[in-house]
C-alpha cells in the first residue's frame, strides 16, 4: 500500500508539473510503449509462479530457462518498438521519450522473473519492499527532474532509472537469499513455457490494449487535451487497481495448490477474496463517484477540472475491475488462461466499439463510458464461465452489505462535496467510519475470516517494516 501511495503521489506531481497538453504526451508515450510491454513477458511470469509453487525443487533451473526466454522477447520487443516509433512519424523528443520508456520496460520484464520466485515462496515482504524502493527511487528522480526543469525527457528517464534500480533489487536479493540467478537455453523447454503462457501473455496484451485503448483513440482523434483530462482520472484508477492486484498475488500460489485439490476447497477460498475485493472496490466506487470533482481539485488542480465526470464513471467501473483483477489469476492457477483471453477480447471489442461511438462527441467523458462498459463485460462473463465449472459467486449474498455501507458513506459524501477543504476531509474520514461501522454491524465479514486476514498480512507488514527501516 506504501507503494500504491507514493505512485499516486509521484504521478499527480508529474501531471501538476507537466500541465494538460504535456502530461497528455506522456500518457500517449506510456500507452504506445506499454502496448509491447506484455509481448516480451507473453505470461511467463504467472506461469512461473505457478510451476515454483506446485515443484519448488526445480526453481534454479526454471527461472534460469525462463530469463533466458525473456531475453529473447525482450530484444525482439525493443526493436519493434524502434520500428514502430519510426513509422508513426514520431519527433525527436517523443521517439527519444519512447526508448527510455522501452528501456524500462525491458527492466520490469526481468524483475518480475526475480519477483516470481519470491511470490511462489510468498515472500510478499520483499516484493513489497522492492516497489517502496523502486517508488522512493522514482519520487526524488522526478523531483530533481521538476527542479532542473527538465520536462517530458526527464520524466521519462526518472521511470528508466527507477525501474533499473528495481530490476538490480530484485537480482541481488534473489541471490543473497536462494541462489544466484544463472541463464539457461533449452529451446524444448522454451517451447513447453510458450505453449502454456501464450493464451496468458495474449491476454495480458489484450488487457494492456484495453487499458491503453481509450488513450490511444482520443489521441487519434487528435485531442491533447481529453487524453490529459481522461488520464488524470485513468492513472488514479491504475493505482487503486494495486490493491486487488495485491490480494490476487498475495493469494496465487495456494489457488494454485487448491485448484489441484477438491473443488469445495477452492470455491471457499475464491468466495473469501471476492468478499474483501467486493468491500474495497465498493468503498472506492463510492468514493470517486460522489467527490470526483474535489478529489480532481485537490490532487491536480482547477486547470484539470473537466476530468472529474470521466473519474465519476471510472470509479463505478471498480465495480467490476476489482473482481476481474482476481479472476485473471484464478483462471491461470485453474489452468485455463486461454478462455480467459477470449473474455478479454470480448471486453476489448466492446471497449473499442463504445470508443469510437461516443469520443467524437463525447470526447473523454466516452472514453469513460468505453471503460465501463468493457470492464462490466468481462466481469460478467469470467463470473458466468466460473459458475459453469462449479465455482459460482453468490453476488447477491456477497454484494448487498458493503452495497447498503458504501450507499451511506456516498450520502455522507456527497453532502460535503462542496465544503471547503477542512470539512471535506472530516466528511471523507466520517464517510469511511460510517462505512466500517455498517460493515461490522451488518457482520459483513466473520471474525474468523478477519482473523485469517490478519494472520496472512500481518507477517509480511513486520518483514515490511524490518527491510525498510
């Protein structure tokens, strides 16, 4: 969570810094580049996890074959990347910004193959530990960077730097820890980690398009600004989507030990996460959905005042983003990522179709609407494909209570939207108490299931706390 913040924090200075017009080129060069982003990884590192967590005994020599994979895809990516910044015609500045991006992108890649050992092990604390670093990292690049007036350029190279230093973390922990990471070539195996992370790297491009989608389409309808306005709102949305992102890889290696056990074993533990997805994203919902227009104002300023409607309906889409974020890593530890990606291509398509309907006249606010639609989509169709295989989510019984608890936090919340900045703040903080208070009364989680959460966070926060000292 330390590190969802500081992200937060790094990218509202960037955008208050950077202003509309410039910050929506940075947003334009981090959707073209982040496009490719999951062609080099292709799954694996789902995929690793998965394999370490069910034969750990086999790590060094499958982590060793997989990054000499990465590798492989990484340089394929960069220099597709290249050719690709070339045909569109780029300027110097956007083609120089593009590579750094592409750079640490590469670096990301190989980090989450370190990353991968830790979370088959759940080490969760040294993975929470390297993004508080790698983010620490990143907020005094771009504050050196605002302080040289550097612009896009630096912003940009903050990113690289940062996400090298995150990569070199992760390498030098792994080997302090377990072994050295070594490089291995076995083309039969490279064929055997393909066959089993293309539907999953197919589907994690097609999410990347789909987040990237609405970005892309403002910017090919040529407007700077609505990408700056829809972005402001779209990277707030991206870092609270850390926080089932978390639950979800927090929670991977023993789906994947379940998901070969009994089904009743694995229908348990999916209604537990679903229940804590369901309490954090209705409290977000509603929390973005009545004070979009303040949170606008407090985090970026009046000048970005037209992306309150746009964060509005964004905040709604948690609704379904929050479970989908879950189901994408409970269809992997079940082994069938490939129906995945075809509910992913149907929410892209549906995503896409709205775009293109309402952005010319509804400019950032129907790239909102496109968002939610496409996250309703496949939201409901991994639910209806999970429910066929006896994994049914009972929404109702689930949904009803922190529904009832967010309905009354959004009054509490809408009452105080147009206070001043004190009042709103005590309006948030009642808001949220209420919230939490309507959730125990209602008995909305058990105290055993608050005792299992608190027995599977709390060691990693103390390995948290120890590492960051």
């Amino acid at each position: 969570m330390a590190a969802a913040c500081l992200h937060f924090v790094i990218l509202v200075l960037i955008a208050r810094y950077l202003g509309v017009e410039r910050y929506g080129q940075l947003s334009y060069v981090l959707a073209f580049v982040g496009v490719f982003e999951f062609v080099a990884n292709a799954g694996l590192g789902q995929i690793l996890v998965r394999e370490i967590a069910v034969r750990a005994e086999g790590v060094r020599r499958v982590v060793g074959v997989t990054k000499s994979l990465m590798w492989a895809l990484s340089l394929l990516t960069f220099a597709a990347i290249v050719v690709a910044v070339h045909l569109i015609g780029a300027t110097p500045e956007i083609r120089l910004a593009m590579y750094l991006a592409a750079g640490g992108v590469i670096a990301v890649i190989h980090a989450a193959a370190y990353s991968a050992v830790f979370r088959a092990f759940e080490e969760m604390e040294v993975n929470a530990a390297a993004f508080v670093v790698e983010k620490v990292a990143f907020l005094v690049l771009v504050a050196a960077g605002i302080r040289l007036d550097g612009g896009l350029l630096a912003m940009c190279g903050a990113m690289f730097f940062a996400e090298v230093l995150l990569c070199a973390y992760y390498f030098v922990v792994l080997w302090r820890r377990h072994f050295r990471p070594r490089v291995y070539v076995d083309f039969r195996q490279w064929w055997v980690l393909l066959a089993e992370s293309l539907p999953l790297g197919v589907s994690a491009i097609v999410r990347r398009i789909s987040w990237q989608a609405d970005i892309l389409i403002l910017a090919t309808f040529g407007m700077t600004a609505a990408v700056g306005y829809f972005s402001a709102g779209h990277r707030l949305i991206q870092s609270l989507n850390l926080v089932p992102l978390t639950v979800a890889q927090v929670t991977f290696p023993a789906f994947s030990r379940l998901a070969r056990g009994t089904p009743e074993d694995l229908r348990t533990a999916l209604e537990r996460a679903v229940k804590l997805i369901l309490l954090l994203s209705f409290a977000s919902a509603v929390t973005l959905a009545a004070a979009a227009d303040r949170v606008v104002d407090v985090l970026y300023g009046s000048a970005f005042a037209p992306a309150a409607i746009p964060l509005a309906v964004m905040g709604v889409s948690l609704l379904f983003l929050f479970p989908s974020s879950l189901f994408m890593f409970i269809f992997t530890a079940m082994g069938i990522q490939r129906i995945f990606t075809l509910a992913a291509l149907a929410s892209l398509a549906v995503k896409v179709a709205v775009d293109v309907a309402l952005i010319p006249f509804l400019g950032h606010i129907g790239a909102s609407l496109g968002m939610l639609a496409g996250e309703a989509v496949l939201c409901v169709t991994a639910s209806a494909v999970l429910a066929s295989r006896t994994l049914r989510v009972p929404w109702v019984r689930l949904a009803w209570r922190p529904g009832l608890a967010a309905l009354a936090m959004g009054t509490v919340l809408w009452a105080v939207r147009g206070t001043g900045l004190v009042l709103f703040v005590a309006g948030v903080l009642l808001g949220g108490a209420l919230y939490a208070s309507i959730l125990l009364l209602l008995r909305a989680i058990s105290p055993g299931e608050i005792a299992v959460i608190r027995s599977t966070i709390r060691p990693h926060l103390r390995s948290v706390s120890s590492q960051t000292e």
